[in-house]
C-alpha cells in the first residue's frame, strides 16, 4: 500500500508499515538520554560548586572558566565540536600508544556531552542554592562535630534543595529539548525518527504534530514529577499564597 493512500491511523499505527513505533522508541531514547545525562551533569554540577566555594584560586579560576565558555557557545556547536574533536582527540591518543582505534558508541556520546554541558549550568544553579543556605546552619552542624559528608547529607543537601530544584527542572526541560540536538551524530531520538517518518511517507506536518505532542506529554509527566518532589522537599515550610 503506498504511503500516500494510508490513513492517518494507520501512518501512526505502532506496527509497520506504520511509523508510531518508530517514534514512540524515539521518545524512550529522549528520556534514556535526558536522564543519564542529567544524572552526570548534576555530578559535575556538585563537584563545580564546591570546587567553586570551597576550591583554590587556580581551580575557581578553571571552573570559570568552564561554565563561561559552556553557557557562551551555542549547544549544537559544543555537541558537534566535542563528539568529533573528542573521538579525533581519542583515536590519536590510542594511535600513539600503539592501541587500535575506536568508533565511539552514538549513545555514550550523546550522554557525555550533553551531560558535560549540562553540567555548567548545573554548577551555577547549585552554587546559588549553597550561597542561599544559612551560614549559622553550616556551623552548628560543624559546632557538633559532623564530618563533611555528614554535614552534606544531614544538613545542606535537605536545605539546597528547596532553592536548587525549580532551576534544576527548568534544567531538565531544556535537556530534553537539547536531546533533538543529538541527531546531528547520528543518533537516533524522537527528532531523528520524526524526520525519517515524514520523509519516508511524505507526510511532515502529521508525523513532526505528534512528535510535538510526544514532547509535550514528556513535559506534562515531568512537571508532575517535580512538582511531587517540591512538594516533598518542602514539608513543613509555610506556603506562600
């Protein structure tokens, strides 16, 4: 049956000769991606926050650094840049040490790079949190003799939360926005499949509607998430009207 002559139901059918499963594996490989790379970027974040409070001038200095240049070039160039320059960069490393060269794995890429830029904007959202905290907190826990892994997780992991979290989701709908930026490696997500589907079949407007409809469904379950967590996160602190 040509495409042509197919309904709309049928296009969208999640088995083929339909493209819905296609999109619908597309959308389950935005959020794998989202999400890992979400994971890494708020362990940079953590370690660039500190690093930045707490760190020495040399390495407050290099985060600076990393977060002006990250939050400065647009993301499509740091994908593109860091994926063949990095692989470039390995490959010759491997070479000169007399290893095999690699092809590096279109998923792990995506996943390190998003997360590495990710983790920028992570670190200034979680360093604003910290600086928010206050101070006589901080040295009442050390006052009772509270190692600094105690301290992070008995005191100011519960207090940063509260001012980190509506940053770290607007994070979070940005990254799976970001995601479509990955097919430029040839990685397939929602975007990429939506592109295949319209040119496969002729029909953009159809396939590119449900793929915004797709994004939107990802966005609505996340705000949901969120808005459990803050909730959460936010016990027994007054409610503003």
């Amino acid at each position: 049956m040509a495409t042509s002559q197919m309904s709309i139901w049928e296009l969208l059918s999640p088995v083929p000769p339909g493209w819905g499963g296609t999109l619908l594996v597309g959308a389950a490989s935005t959020v794998l991606i989202s999400a890992c790379a979400f994971s890494i970027g708020l362990g940079i974040g953590l370690l660039g926050a500190a690093g930045k409070l707490w760190g020495r001038k040399p390495l407050i200095r290099l985060l600076d650094l990393y977060t002006g240049i990250i939050r400065a070039v647009p993301e499509l160039i740091l994908i593109v840049g860091l994926y063949y320059a990095g692989t470039d960069g390995l490959n010759r490393l491997l070479a000169s040490l007399g290893l095999p060269t690699i092809e590096v794995n279109g998923f792990l890429a995506a996943v390190m790079v998003l997360g590495f830029v990710q983790g920028a904007y992570m670190t200034e959202v979680l360093r604003g949190a910290i600086q928010a905290i206050p101070a006589g907190q901080l040295e009442a826990a050390r006052a009772f003799g509270m190692s600094p892994l105690l301290l992070f997780r008995r005191v100011m992991l519960p207090a940063l939360l509260p001012n980190a979290l509506p940053g770290l989701a607007n994070l979070w709908m940005a990254i799976t926005k970001d995601s479509a930026l990955v097919a430029v490696v040839g990685y397939q997500e929602l975007a990429l499949a939506t592109r295949l589907a319209g040119a496969n079949t002729k029909h953009y407007f159809l396939f590119f509607f449900a793929a915004a409809l797709l994004y939107l469904a990802i966005t609505l379950a996340s705000n949901w998430v969120f808005a459990r967590i803050e909730r959460r996160v936010r016990r027994g602190q007054p409610v503003v009207e």
